[in-house]
C-alpha cells in the first residue's frame, strides 16, 4: 500500500471500529414498566361499556331492549362465560347480549381484588340495546 494511503485508512479504520464497537454496546437496560392496572370501578366500567358497544356493533332486525347477563372473566382477561341472568322477554335479543358479551372479549386482566380464590371474577349487569338504525 502506498505510505500516503497508510495514515487514512489507518485513520478510517479506527473510526470503523469505534462505531461498530458504539453499535455492539447494549443499550443501557430500562426497566419495564408494569402494566397500568385500572381501578376497580374503571375495569368494571371498562368491561359494561365494551360489551355495549360491541352488542351496538352487533345490531340487527332484533327489537331494543335490557338484558341482564352475567359474565365470567379469567384473571388474565378471557371470558369464561356468560349467561343471561334476566331475559328481556326477546330470544333473539338475548342471544344479542350473549354474542356481545363474546365479541368484546378479551378483557384487561381483572383487578386482583375482584379475583376469586380459583382465579376468576364474575359480574352481573344489565345491557341496553337499543333499535338499530
């Protein structure tokens, strides 16, 4: 190599290897942080108006109405099940309320004090449907 090619190549080759070394260095470790846990009254509220939405999403030639339905959520937010608790008279608007409940789901995690021993919490709510437009 001719001498005057020595010294910026030398040159290049060094500032190479310092910004492949930069590169190889991790990243300084961040702790993640937990998940945002929603208060109990928030996560109620957070599960009652996803299922009404998706019941309003799910709107057919089915009349409006209430419907009481019971729901059983996994602590890590899958629904268990669902029930109806009070019919609304309607066959067809109760089997609303039941495909809302599984088209809503999952759930954020229940919080833990809602949490049974086996690991589940179950809620009892009245949904409205109304006439779809």
């Amino acid at each position: 190599m001719p001498p005057r090619l020595v010294l910026p190549c030398l040159l290049l080759m060094t500032l190479l290897g310092i910004s492949q070394h930069a590169a190889a260095r991790p990243e300084p470790a961040t702790k993640p942080r937990p998940a945002a846990r929603l208060s109990t009254e928030g996560w109620v509220s957070m599960v009652v108006t996803k299922i009404s939405r998706a019941g309003e999403k799910s709107a057919t030639a089915t009349p409006g109405g209430k419907v009481t339905i019971r729901v059983r959520i996994a602590a890590d937010g899958t629904l268990e099940g669902a029930a109806i608790e009070e019919s609304s008279g309607s066959p067809a608007l109760d089997a609303r309320a039941l495909q809302a409940a599984e088209a809503a789901s999952p759930f954020a995690p229940p919080p833990e004090k809602l949490l049974t021993l086996e690991g589940f919490t179950e809620l009892a709510f009245p949904v409205e449907l109304g006439r779809p437009d």
